[in-house]
C-alpha cells in the first residue's frame, strides 16, 4: 500500500500564541491601524523626543521650513477664505440664534490653534451651518433665545467646550473608529436634509416680513429673490465648476459672498435702509474675543441641552472636517492622521469656548476654496486669523448695515451647494441600500428632527453592517475545466462540481450571529446538492469546506462546525476543512476541537484533500473487495 | 513579440445581474436561507395543500403515524415531567409574586397548543425562573403585588399576551436573526446571574422568619438547611451526571422536587406547622383555567410596563426554548425550524394569556428530563396536560400544605444547576472575548438589573461584532517553496515573498466602517515592506489584493479601492486585483470603477497575476533597451 499523498502540503499546527501576544496585536490593529510611531521606532533617544513633539505638533515639523514662496500662496488663499470667513461668520451666527459678532470671534482664534496643532495643509476653519442650526435646535428646546439671551449664548459656549472635550477624547483614546460608522451616505443626506430645513427657515423668514409693512415686503422680497437668483446662479455655476475642476473661476464663488454683503451694506447705507423696515444686524462693536471662561455654565438645570447638542455636534463636525481633510490630501497624496485631526480640532473647540467662540471644524466649501487659492500649509489659517483680527479692530462696525436678507441668500446659496443630486442618483443606481440610508437622513432631517434623522440613518447602516455579518455568503466551488481552478460555480458558469464532493467556501467570520445560519446554509446547500445529483446515482461523500475567507471564530461558530460535522455524518458524509487562517486554527486547537474534527480531515488545499479523500476511497474500497475476496 | 500569458484563466465580466434578482436572492438569503418550503416546489397542488398544512401545524403530520409503541414511551415521559410541573409552577409562580395556582394552570392550557404546533419533539413546556422573575421585576416597577394584586395580575397576563405577540410576529416575519443574537455566552451569564439573584431572594426570605419568633426561626432555618443540603446534592449529582451522560439516574434530579414537596405536606400537615409559624402556600382552588381574557389591561397608565416586561421576557423565553429545542434536536440528528417554532412558543403564549396562564417556553430543565424520560413525540406534552387538568380538578387542594419552604429549597436547587461554572471556566480559556461577554451579563444581572444586564452583554456581543467588521483582518501571501501555494507569512513561516511584489489577501466585506482601515493598513504594508527591502535593493512594482474572502463591498469600499489605486500609483506601484467575487465584480462594474482600474489589471488566480506583471516587466525593459540601442 502506498503512502497517502497529502505528505507535501503540510497544515501548520504550530502552538497558538499567547493571550498576551493576541492582545497585543488586536489592541495595536484596533486602535493604531496606521502604526503611528513607525517614524520614531529606530531612532536615538534625543532624536525619538524631537520626532515626537513634531508628532503632536505638526507646526514644528513643517515651520522650521517655511519660507517666503510658501508664504506668497498662504497669504492669497488667507486673504481669499477671510472674506469668505466674514460673510459666512455672521450668517451661521445668525443660523445659531446668536450674536453676529461671535460668528466673527469664532474665525479667529481657532484658526491659530489649528494651525499649531492640524495635521492637513488644506483644511480652512470656520463655523458650519449644520452644527450651528443643531445647536440651536437642542438648545432651544431648554431655553428660548430671545427670552434670555445671555443664559442661551452661556449654554451654546458650553456645548463648544463639550464638542472639544469630546473630540480631543475620541482622538487621544484613538477612537476614529466611531467616526468610521458616519458614512459618505449618511452625510450627503444629513447634509442635503440641513440645506433644505435651513433653506424653509430663511424663505420663512424672508416671507414672515409681510406682516409689518406691505412696502417693505416688496422691496425685501424683491431684493431676496433678486439676491436669491443671483446667489444660486452663482451657486450653480460654483457647482459645476467644482465638478468640471476648472479652478481658475472659483473666484467667482469665493468673492460672491463678500460682494453681497458689500453690496448690501452700501445700499442700507446709502438708501437708509432700516427707516424702510429692512432690518440690518446692527451694532456690531469693535474689539478682539473677550474671555467666555466665566460664562460655561455647568447649572444641572440645563446641562442636559449642551451635553447633548455638545457631543453629536462634536461627531457631525469631526465627520466634516477629517472627511474633508482626508479628500484633499488624497489629491495631493498626502496622508491625514485622523486621530490627530481630532485632537487638533478638539483642541479648538476648548479653547475656543473660553475665548467667546462656538462650534468650528473644517467645512467643505470654505476648505475647497483655500484649496483652489491654491494655499500650501495651515499657514493659511494664520493669515485669515490676523485678517480677522484685524476687521475686528477696526472694521467691524462697518459691517453692522449688513441687510439680514443678504445674509439669508448667503445661506441658502450655500445650502443649495450641499445638495448633492448626482451623488443621490449615483447611489440610487449602484447601491439600493445605500441609496436608502442616505435618504433615511435625508427625510428624518427635513420631517422629524436633525438628530433623529442622523441616528435613522446610523442605524440603518449598522443593520447593513450586522446582517453582512449574520448572513455570510458562501458558494459552491466547482473546478474550471483544464485549469485545475476551484471557483464559484454561480460566478463561472463553465466550472463543474465534482462527483462525491459539495466543496463549499464560507465568507467572513463564523459567531455567534450567523452561526445557526451558516449551519442551516450548509445543510441546505447538501440537500441541494443530493436533490440535483440523487438522479445521476452519485451520493455525496465528503463535505470540503473552504475556510479561507474566514478570518476569525468563536466559541459558539467551533460548536457550530461540530454540530455541522455531527449532522453530516449522521447522513454519511465527511467533513473535511480547507485552508484554516492563523486566527481558525489556533481557536480550533485550544478548545481542542481539533481532536474531534481530527487533523487528517485539515488540509491546505482543495486538491490535496480530493486526493487524499479519493486515495482513502479508494482503500475503502480495496478493502471491501478483499474483504468480498476472502467471503 | 509574443501575446500575454493571461489567456488561459479568464476573469467573467458577465452584465451584473438586475436589481430585482438581487434584492430576491439577499431576502432569501436574510429570511428564508433554509429554504421552509423545499419539500413543497415539486408537488401537485393538492399535495401542496397537505404539505403546506403539515408544514404550519406540525400536528397533522406526525398524528397520523402515531402508535400504541410511542404512546408507551410518552406517558412515561409526560407523567415525570408532570410530577416535575407541579412544584415547579407553585415555586416560579410565587417567583412571579402572582398566586400559585396560576403556576398550575400554566402547565394545562399552553402545553396542548405546543403539541399542535410546535416542531420539536423533545421540548417539555412550562414556566421559566428568570422570565418569571423578570416579568415580576418590570411590573412591580408600577404596581405593588401585595397592595393591588388584582391589577397586578391581570398586568401579568397582559405581558403575556404581549410576548405571544412578539413571538408570534417575529417568526412570522422570519426574523429568526434577532434571536441569533443573544449568544450562548450572554445566556450563560445571564441564567448565572439571574440564579444568583433568586438565590439571594430565597436565603433573604428564608432569614427573613428570623424576626417573627424564635422558635419558628430555628425550624424553619434548620428545615431549609436540611433541604438545601438535600437538594444542593441532588443538584451537584444531576448536574454531573447530566454530563457524565448517564441518564438512568436522573430519575433521581426528576423526582427530587415532588418528593420535597410531598415530605413537605405531609410534615406541614401532621405537624400542623401553620400554627407553629411555618408559611404554607394556602387554599388552592379546585377546577381547571378560568377564562382571563376580561383581565387583560390596556390601560395607558400602566401599558408600559406590560410591554417592555413582554418584549424582553419575549426573547429570553425564545432563545431559551429554541436552543434547547435545537440542542437536543442536534443530537437525534433531527432539524428544528427556528421560525415555526417561534410561532409556536407565541401562540401558546397568546391563548395562555387568555386563559389564567404566565409566560411558558420550554425550560432547559424540564426539556432534559422529558428527553431523558423516552419521550419520543409532543405527545409527552399532552400526557403532562392531562396530568395537570387532573390535578387541578381532584388533587389541587393537598398541595396548599407545602410548605415556603420547600419551594425555596426547589427554587434554590433549581437555580444553583443553572450556574455553569464549567462553561465559563470553558469561556475562559478559549475565548477571553466571549468571557467578558459572559461576565457582563453575570455580573449587569447581579449587581444591576435583569434588563440591563441583558443589554450590556448583547451591546457587548454587538460592539465585537461591528469590530469585526470594522477590523477585518488583512494578511501578506508568499510562496510556499515547491508547492507553488500562496499562503500567509506569519502562518506559514516557509512561504516568502516575490521580489517585488506585495501581494495581500484582504477578509470580510469592505464598506463604510472599514474602508479607512483597510487604506490605512494597506499603505502601512507597503511602507513596511519598503522599510525591509530597501536594504536589499529591490523595490515594490505591484500590489497584489487577492480579494477572494471578499464577499460584498459598497459605494464607500469601492472608493476606498480607487483611493488605493491612486495613492499606490503615486509610489510607482501598480494595483493588481486578484479572484474578485460576484458580488464584488459586479459592483466595480456597476459603477464603473472597472474602467478606471481596468480589466487588465484583474487576474483570477495569484500565478497569472505575477507571469502577466513580469511579462509587462520584460516588455518595458525590451522597449527601453531598444530606445537605447536607437539613441
């Protein structure tokens, strides 16, 4: 008799690693994917502290190296998203139901903290329209804002401070991981669902003046819709451009805001506006950021409101901003550290709490127009800082003419750029789950509320992601004629089972949430089979499961391979296992299942384990016909 | 020159298949994956109608077979688990602070419409500790037992009729899945816990006698002394035995309750331990079910209560009666229908609701016996009702003399077997994980509560799940010196790399809360990789992703891969896919990623990707050398 041919490809059984080794690798996998100090690893001690510091504080490592060239392109894309800033600052403000003049505070001092601290070169600060509209939401819910100013503005500078502890705690404990789960679904129907309640509230607003004077309703009507058409011609234009990526007339969109508001301000000015019932925003007073520090308010009465608004704020904008971050450094093939990023803005939000500021991240309009200016390191941000500063000094109070309808084209010009119909279409027609988590967003935030639309559509993508895992797909595998390849027979057609065997390859890990499914799958998949081949007259044999799409198992999916193994064998079939991975194999061996399963039913390919089942047939065989030979 | 290698395996552009074929096949997949209705495809319609009718009401198909042989070997079993009934339902009925009559009539009504419609043939029906503790827990939260216990009871129909509700809903919308997700370890902990707790309870109750007399103190501690130590042993035994799998003695763990109890009456009533200060359980009525469908309270004041008791009473009885159902099904190698028997267990719990009776599944315990005991039909189940109905019509009135007891010593021995130390030592050592799940349980249901002890294990089993997925793990192939087999490098120490390739097998599903991870790993290979062979001069020249453990990938994860391909590109290095699956070829090709990546650059196995780059190395060097042999 010869010896069985599996010799050559021989099963790795060699000892499962140590708890401590397993630990280790699942921590560092789980938390420091991106292996963060590989840079530092081989270095001397004084150099390792230098490396370090430039690590958690990037301003180190690109500023030694800043020089006048570099600063000619940041001080054109600075100057451009200041006057981006200005406009934007007192509309968002305006969004929140607070002062204009903290939307202003909150493009200064920000910027300098994220210029120290930020990891992307591209990434511009200022204040969002969805946070701020989320923050008011919530808060006003505790306490009206026109009732008691200073009580509301105290608690919308303590949801600030939560975001930031918040985002510097996610980012310090390295929990990118839970931004992971906003999806580019998700977001684009956030975003589209904000940009149309934000737009409702304007035109409401706009059309609510009717009730004073019917003169001033004509003339702010008129100006609205002659802003509004204006505003989304440009935005149209600022769309397309954007796709058609002819960079060269983004100019148009970046200045149009601060062309409105000029064109606003000389107008009241001139026309003296506000004796005609338009309303103006009024005084605004000179001055850099006052302390705020004295202001949180941590009263158990309403700290509910901040908290809440503080931490889905913190993950709405930490989505935006490493989103958006993470998008333009790809272009240049760059990398973002998004752990980093979080503390970075994190960081901004705490101190930008104590300095009179609300929430800010790195929107995606404001970012792209820096982008385009062509800016080449956070510097930019420092430059439209000190612009900021000084249009606080000394130009704020020219900016009080501003009409509040310019302000409201601005917004609505800007919310119209967020609804991204081709996205929509693009999900719609490739994925029709996808297409629906983005809706659920989308109309949760237009009809219920922003948070209860978000956390729709979180959910029903964290029932996407379970039920990828509770119904793993598996297929049979058939060999592909002349090639000797074991493929899916549904996806090559022109590959054949083989008679005897149901080879089967599973996907994904093997627990607790699939592993009833994967064991009736299986059975059924044997059903299948006897049913297709029972007319041919050849039973199935052996059951070869090819494990090596399955990257991890546990406790309860071991059993379940036993039961499998039990049920099949009562039917008489014999389960053999393909291509165990690392993770398989070492729990196989220490609950000792191994034992069970036996380690001659293990092998390392298809072909060994059908030749190795043949060649025991084959002997099964032999020995019957002896057997008949000796009867 | 002569034509690429790559034409003998060719990948399978077939069009993708449509959206409805799709969407029919996942819902199978989700709902349906084993197949109910198998039996049924290939029948004449009249047949179809007979095994339609047998497939809904299991009744109809195993009646007709029925024998004098298997009826012989069912009454055995139903008049032991009867005798085992009786006490149990006095005991968990004073659990569920509701009269312990009730626990009587739960063992008539409910056990008759099982045997119509349930699929298993070894489940004993009958009432749960932890459900009936539970129930308790959640509705005292609104009304006090001992203060209104009319109110009370008819809440605890109410629940009832509300887990009969859930129960019948979830198995007729196929949603089997739900239950798959409270793992065996959750279950352990949460029996652990559970008993811990109603041990407590009882020794509390048992000292409790203390500050009546103390004559009666010492009888009665020193009774439950006595019978605990009676029953701690009987338990110790039946649970070694159990799993010595001796089950000729454990006749012994299935009499031990009634013989407690019937020691009890005849003590209480010779000694005429009432007027001694021993409890008794007092008048039990003769008569069978009241009816108690004008008990059922909708009340809005009290309705949340009876819910949320019957949701989550719901589920634990489900997981419970469906794992022991399938355990024992498992090892007579018969198969159970999750689904139907969901119908099942909610059915019996509507009609119980009805008719005076609490919430039933079939118990870990009793169901062990039955099996134990011959049982070979559901049959046993009618047995054990007649039983009941017997009882309750000429037997009821002799037990008001057992004493309190003595149910606590029942509940106790009861509840020390549901400890299994053995499992979560087992846990222990194999899957640390899957402890933590475990202890979360123990411990939330010790320490806590019983619903948010339950919650914290099952978002502890969730959040594994979704790290999981979130972290799929990644490994680097080489070959296995003359095998010509690309297997992992850290599992198989033998297999090296290719100069100049990088070739990765990815796991798991690539989408939204992984495709970061998945970028960020994939860079890191290549940057570890780079940092090994720059010392021996060879560099990268191709990516390599076998993406066969792939099964499913979305409009993220297919960005993500064109982001890859991008970022690679940058370092000069060219992407190559490798055996990608169905459902993810037909994505790239829905969206039209294929094109960018192009179809050159997709190979069906690990060989023809690395003839057809060196290939493509050959021919530019060829060309090179030309144009310099032409310079």
């Amino acid at each position: 008799m010869t010896s069985s041919p599996q010799s050559l490809h021989r099963v790795n059984y060699a000892a499962p690693r140590s708890f401590g080794t397993l630990l280790k690798a699942n921590l560092k996998e789980t938390l420091f994917p991106d292996d963060p100090f590989h840079e530092i690893k081989n270095e001397p001690i004084s150099r390792r502290f230098l490396k370090g510091a430039q690590y958690f504080v990037p301003i180190f490592e690109w500023l030694p190296k800043y020089n006048f060239k570099l600063l000619k392109y940041d001080l054109l894309a600075g100057i451009t998203i200041a006057s981006l800033a200005i406009p934007q600052g007192i509309s968002y403000a305006k969004l929140a139901n607070i002062p204009p003049i903290i939307g202003l505070y909150s493009s200064f001092v920000p910027p300098l903290i994220y210029a120290v601290f930020g990891s992307s070169k591209h990434l511009a600060v200022g204040t969002v329209a969805a946070c701020s509209l989320l923050i008011a939401a919530i808060i006003e819910g505790k306490v009206n804002a026109s009732d008691n100013m200073p009580l509301y503005l105290s608690l919308v500078f303590t949801a600030t401070l939560f975001s930031g502890l918040v985002q510097t705690a996610l980012g310090l404990l390295r929990l990118g991981i839970l931004v992971d789960f906003l999806s580019h679904s998700t977001i684009t129907g956030f975003m589209g669902g904000t940009a149309i309640i934000i737009c409702l509230q304007q035109l409401k607003g706009m059309l609510g003046l009717k009730h004073f004077t019917t003169h001033t309703d004509v003339v702010s009507v008129l100006r609205a819709i002659f802003h509004n058409r204006k505003e989304i011609m440009y935005t149209r234009k600022n769309a397309s451009l954007q796709k058609n990526k002819k960079p060269k007339l983004f100019w148009v969109s970046a200045i149009a805001p601060m062309v409105t508001v000029i064109v606003g301000c000389l107008f009241a000015y001139f026309a003296h506006a506000e004796k005609h019932g338009i309303q103006i925003v009024g005084h605004l007073s000179k001055g850099i950021n006052p302390s705020s520090i004295h202001l949180l308010n941590f009263d158990p009465k309403y700290i509910s409101a901040p908290i809440k608004a503080g931490v889905i704020a913190a993950m709405i904008s930490l989505a935006e901003g490493i989103a958006i971050g993470r998008s333009f450094a790809i272009i240049r093939n760059e990398q973002i550290d998004g752990n980093k990023e979080m503390i970075a803005i994190g960081l901004m939000n705490i101190f930008g709490s104590f300095t009179s500021c609300y929430l800010t991240t790195g929107p995606f309009s404001k970012t792209a127009v820096n982008f385009n200016a062509g800016c080449k390191t956070a510097m930019s941000n420092v430059v439209m800082s000190i612009c900021m500063m000084l249009t606080l000094l000394f130009l704020a109070p020219l900016f009080s003419y501003t009409p509040l309808v310019s302000l409201s084209a601005i917004i609505m010009s800007a919310m119209l750029g967020l609804i991204d119909y081709d996205k929509a279409y693009h999900l719609f027609k490739t994925d029709k789950f996808d297409f629906c988590i983005c809706m659920a967003a989308f109309f949760g935030v237009s009809f219920i509320s922003m948070d209860i639309g978000l956390m729709l559509s979180v959910g029903l993508a964290l029932i996407r992601a379970l039920l990828y895992i509770a119904r793993p797909a598996t297929c049979k595998l058939g060999l592909i004629s002349e090639t000797g390849l074991y493929r899916d027979v549904e996806q090559y057609p022109d590959a054949n089972g083989i008679a005897g065997f149901l080879i089967l390859k599973l996907g994904s890990p093997i627990y607790f949430a699939n592993c009833n499914y994967v064991r009736e799958r299986i059975l059924r998949w044997i059903r299948d089979e006897r049913s297709h081949t029972i007319s041919k007259g050849n039973e199935i044999e052996f059951l070869l499961l090819e494990l090596g799409g399955i990257t991890s198992i546990d406790i309860t999916g071991v059993e379940t391979l036993l039961e499998i193994r039990r049920c099949v064998q009562a039917k008489g079939i014999k389960m053999i296992l393909v291509n165990p991975r690392l993770g398989v194999l070492e729990k196989l061996m220490v609950t000792e299942s191994i034992d069970t399963i036996t380690k001659e039913s293990v092998f390392l390919t298809i072909e060994d384990a059908i030749d190795a089942c043949r060649f025991s047939l084959k002997c099964s065989d032999h020995i019957k016909t002896e057997n008949l030979a000796i009867v």
